[in-house]
C-alpha cells in the first residue's frame, strides 16, 4: 500500500490543513502499518510553471522526442509516476482565493497528460481518466464556511474543482473533509478543527 500526501499550504508553521493531514496519516498508519508513505510538497516546492515550450513538447510523439524535449517533460513524468505508483491519496488544501492554491493548479498542469494520465478519442471527443482504482482523501481548511449544502456552499471553487479533476484522472473514490471557520474566534476555531478531526480518524478506519 502506497499513500502519497499533496501538500499545498505555502505555510509550514501553523498550517491546518497540514496538522490535520499528519493526524489522519498517523491515524491510518496505525492501521496499516506496511503503508509506504511519501510526501509531494508542492505548497513549498511549487511545480514548474507549464510553457509553451513544455506544450510542444508534450505534443511531440515519443518517436521525435529529443534530448530537449525530454528534458522539458522531466519533472512531469517525475510526478506522474509518483502518483501512478499510489493506492491512497491525501490532499491537503487550503482555499485561496475561492479556489486552490496556484502551486496546486501547476501541479494538475503537470500531471494531466493525453496519453499518459488522460486518454482522449478524437472521434466522440470523450476523455478516460487512466488512474483508475485509487482512494483519494481532500482535507480542505479555509477562513469562512462553504458546506455544499449551505448558499456559501456556491463560492467553493476549490473542492468542486479539486474533485472533477480528480474524476477527471479517473479517480472517482473521493472523500472530503472540510475545516471550515479557521477565521472565527479561538473557539469557533476550535470547535470546527476538532470536529474535522473526529471525521478524519473515522476514515483512517477505512
Ligand atoms: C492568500 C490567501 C487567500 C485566502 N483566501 C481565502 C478565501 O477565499 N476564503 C476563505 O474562507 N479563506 C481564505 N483564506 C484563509 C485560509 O484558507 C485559511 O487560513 C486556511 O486555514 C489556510 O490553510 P493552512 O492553515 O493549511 O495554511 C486565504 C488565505 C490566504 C493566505
């Protein structure tokens, strides 16, 4: 078993979403003792930014591939094979801006390749996603509350997209916990935090 962390707070000290993903790896290790773990930071090592030229190249068939071409599609099969090789997935994400992190974005960027992640037919224009049978686990702080269920619930531009595009790799088995009222007072906070932990060691059970 095979759990890889997408780490993508830029904040190392005092991060939420980084004390509650440890907790629930923790939690889960406690379980599953043989899990390999590793950690793919991106909130402190944002992945390259995608170019034009790194477009070209993606384009280019592996029969013209250069030395160059090669080179500019390096860091992405680094990634791509990372997450290849994982049963068990935990995203951690904080929302900025309504949406994710722009390190998290570049990653995605880096990680959806035609042929590699993705399979598209030209004839019905229909994508597969090719990472079939991975769990995937979204632990998402943020300052204000956006319950899917509550009207606030429509200015989440981050978990909705973080679980389509997931879909769209063909991981369709996605939980998420939300730490919602990071912003409130030490006791909202609190509250809120506590119970996102409560949900959280539930589902190390599983
Ligand atoms: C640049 C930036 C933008 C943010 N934008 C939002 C936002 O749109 N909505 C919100 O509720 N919280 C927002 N926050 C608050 C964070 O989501 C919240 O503090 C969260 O706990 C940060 O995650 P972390 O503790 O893991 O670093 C923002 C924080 C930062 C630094």
């Amino acid at each position: 078993m095979k759990l890889l962390e997408i780490q993508s707070s830029v904040r190392q000290e005092g991060s939420v979403s980084r004390t509650l993903a440890s907790k629930f790896i923790d939690r889960w290790r406690s379980y599953n003792p043989d899990t390999q773990y590793s950690l793919r930071d991106v909130g402190v090592h944002s992945p390259s930014l995608i170019t034009a030229n790194w477009v070209a190249a993606n384009l280019t068939p592996s029969e013209r591939q250069t030395e160059d071409t090669k080179a500019l599609l390096a860091e992405s099969d680094t990634l791509i094979a990372e997450l290849v090789e994982a049963d068990r997935i935990v995203i951690g994400v904080p929302m900025y801006n309504f949406g994710i992190p722009a390190n998290l974005k570049a990653y995605f960027d880096n990680v959806i390749r035609v042929g590699r992640t993705v399979q598209y037919d030209p004839d019905t224009g229909a994508f597969n996603g090719l990472l079939t049978g991975k769990k995937a686990l979204i632990i998402s702080s943020r300052a204000g509350s956006y319950a899917p269920d509550t009207s606030a619930g429509a200015m989440d531009f981050c978990v909705p997209y973080l679980r389509f595009i997931l879909n769209f790799l063909g991981i369709q088995n996605v939980d998420y916990v939300e730490v919602p009222n990071q912003g409130g007072s030490n006791e909202v906070q609190q509250q809120a935090t506590e119970a996102a932990i409560a949900q959280l060691m539930e589902l190390a059970k599983i």
